[in-house]
C-alpha cells in the first residue's frame, strides 16, 4: 500500500518555496496515493513563539492548504497536537536513536547558532517527532523540499532500527519525494540563501497570501545581474537562475524550455513575463486564502474532521508499537 504524508510549520505565511517545493507536489500526489498532510504545531514550539500567533498560524496554513488545491474529502488535512500518537511514539523512538545521529543533523546546528546551550530539547529531538510523524501512519512516500533530505535519511533509519531491534517488519522505510524544478527556491534578494519565512526582509520572499499588486512590485524589485540575456548558470548568475526556475516551476514546464524559449529575449523582457504569469497563477491562491481566513469556523471544522480521520489510522499502529515494545495493558 502507498500512503502519503507530509507537513509544514505554522511559524509564519507560507512563501513560494513552500508552494513551488511542498505544496504543488502535494496536490499533485492526491490524485494518486492516499494522502495525510499535516500542520505541525508540535514542531513549531521548538523555537520561542506567541501562542496567539500559533493559533492564528495554524489556520492560516490550513487556508493555505485548502486554497493551493487540497481537497479535504480525498485528503486527511489536520494539525499534529489534535493526534496523539506523535508526541508518545516520538518518545519511544527517541528512546531507540543514538545521539550520534542527532548531532549530526545541520539544521539543528542552523537554527541553534551560537546559541547552542540554549537550545531546547526538542528543538534537537525534532527530526525524531518527524520520524514519529511518518512512520506511525506507516507512511510510504514524503514529498518535501530539498532541505528535509537529511531528516528523511534519519526517519528510515530509525524505522530500520525499530525493525532490528525488535525483530520484526513493521515499519515501512519512507521514500523521501523531491521532485520538480523547485525543490530549493532562492530568496529575491539573494540568490545564494534559501528562500524562507524568518528572513527579516519581506522583499525576500513571495507570500502566498500577497496581493497581485505586492507580487507583482517584488518580482520587479527582485534582484537581477547586468548580463542582458537569459542564460541558467546557477553559480555565477544565482538570483537570474532562481528566476528561471520559479518560472519553470510556475509554468509545470522544465528550466531547459524556459532558456530555450526566451533564448533572444533580454533579461527585462523575461522578467515582465515572469512577473505577470506569477500573478497569474499565484494571485487566485492568496484571495481564495483570503476568504477562507474570513471563515474560521469552516477551516476548524476542516482541522476537526481531520484529527479525527488521523487518529483512526495512527491509533491502532500505535496499539501494536506498544504491544511490540512490551507495555503492559492491564
Ligand atoms: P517549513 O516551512 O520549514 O515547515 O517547510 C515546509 C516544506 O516546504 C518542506 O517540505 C520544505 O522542504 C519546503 N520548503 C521550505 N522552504 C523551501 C524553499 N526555499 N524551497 C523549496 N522548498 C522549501
Ligand atoms: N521538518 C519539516 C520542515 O521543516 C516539517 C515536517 C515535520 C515534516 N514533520 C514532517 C515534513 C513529516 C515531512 C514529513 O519543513
């Protein structure tokens, strides 16, 4: 069986390369698998945060769902603190995976900093509740952008050291899906950082709840080169690279056709047409979120069904992990 699951914070708007690296696949992916998408609280809380801030968030990444294309009948959309299961299999699993391999996971040495001393706990257990995340609904695929492949590496060998351990197979190994030509989308105003909500400047990304005006004012601002043509050369032209690439993105066309069509185009041309066909595909999600955001009480009720539909496949896996692992039910 093939079974689908991914998630994504509720720390702040959902950018382009949520959209063009998480979200699209997503969509794509409901017409052929089963499919649990899930907005992750529990990871959120990993750095300091506003309780207003991760309600208001919750919903409005499930806005955001909602309008890039999900469907809440075909798929399971809720957030993780409303299921059980993670934060229990995650202590169970954390119980099973050595330090060794946490310590050598680079986004946690990213979002530490310096200030590694006073990182939380669970920020370094984090890619241990992602393991929880997948393989307690015995996930088999997990569309994610290009930065989660170290954390879909450690989710397969923590599934692989349950199996060992206890001699059985019972966690499936998830494949990890990064597929498409934005898998890493740069930031507008430098093309060699990633594209991403905690960037101070808002010029940096394109949110998904931008207005037409405001997509279209940052595609003009986005930075460029003085090379006039319209040339992919991700090393020594970046920021003119990632903008081919968000319009091969865009387009659902590859970066090699976007070159070969504006091949005797000037760069400025290029620009506008990749200004207007963003507003074009990008404008409709922002005002369908919009109005979705105006509706709380039909995206709780989203959530709610959801959590309930989550529970009713993660429960019953977590009954036989604990019978597996020898807890007592009296
Ligand atoms: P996050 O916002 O960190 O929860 O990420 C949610 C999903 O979006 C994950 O699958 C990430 O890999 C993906 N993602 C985040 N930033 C980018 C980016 N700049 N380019 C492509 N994918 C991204
Ligand atoms: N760590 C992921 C990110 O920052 C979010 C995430 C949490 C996730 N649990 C997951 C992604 C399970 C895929 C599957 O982007």
């Amino acid at each position: 069986m093939n079974r689908v699951f991914s998630g994504i914070q509720p720390t702040g708007s959902l950018h382009l390369g949520n959209y063009l690296g998480a979200l699209k696949r997503f969509v794509e992916m409901q017409d052929d698998y089963e499919c649990i998408y899930c907005i992750v609280d529990l990871h959120a809380i990993t750095m300091p945060y506003d309780p207003a801030e991760l309600r208001a968030n919750t919903r409005e990444v499930t806005a955001g769902f909602l309008a890039s294309g999900l469907d809440p009948e075909r798929c399971v959309i809720f957030n993780q603190s409303q299921c059980p299961m993670h934060p229990r299999l995650g202590w169970m699993l954390s119980c099973l995976t050595p330090l060794g391999w946490l310590n050598r996971m680079t986004q946690f040495k990213e979002k530490a900093g310096k200030k590694r001393e006073q990182a939380s706990l669970g920020l370094y257990g984090y890619p241990v509740l992602q393991a929880a995340d997948i393989i307690g609904y015995h996930a088999t695929h997990v569309p994610v952008g290009e930065d989660q492949k170290q954390h879909l590496e450690l989710s397969r060998d923590i599934a692989g050291a349950f199996n060992r351990q206890f001699g059985v197979d019972f966690f499936p190994l998830p494949e990890p899906v990064i597929t498409g030509e934005a898998t890493r989308v740069m930031s507008l105003r430098d093309g060699t950082k990633k594209m991403s909500k905690s960037d101070e400047s808002d010029y940096s990304r394109i949110n998904l709840n931008d207005d037409r005006d405001t997509i279209a004012l940052k595609f003009r601002k986005a930075r460029t080169d003085s090379e006039p043509g319209v040339t992919y050369d991700a090393e020594n032209r970046p920021e003119a690279s990632n903008l081919i690439t968000i319009y091969a993105a865009l387009a659902d066309t590859s970066r090699q056709a976007v070159v070969d069509d504006y091949a005797s185009a000037q760069f400025s041309d290029f620009k506008k047409a990749l200004t207007e066909l963003a507003v074009e595909k990008l404008g409709p999600v922002g005002e369908e979120m919009k109005r979705l955001m105006a509706d709380p009480g039909y995206v709780d009720g989203v959530l709610k069904d959801g959590a309930e539909r989550a529970r009713a496949i993660a429960m019953p896996i977590q009954d036989e992990v604990e019978e597996i692992m020898g807890f007592l039910k009296a």
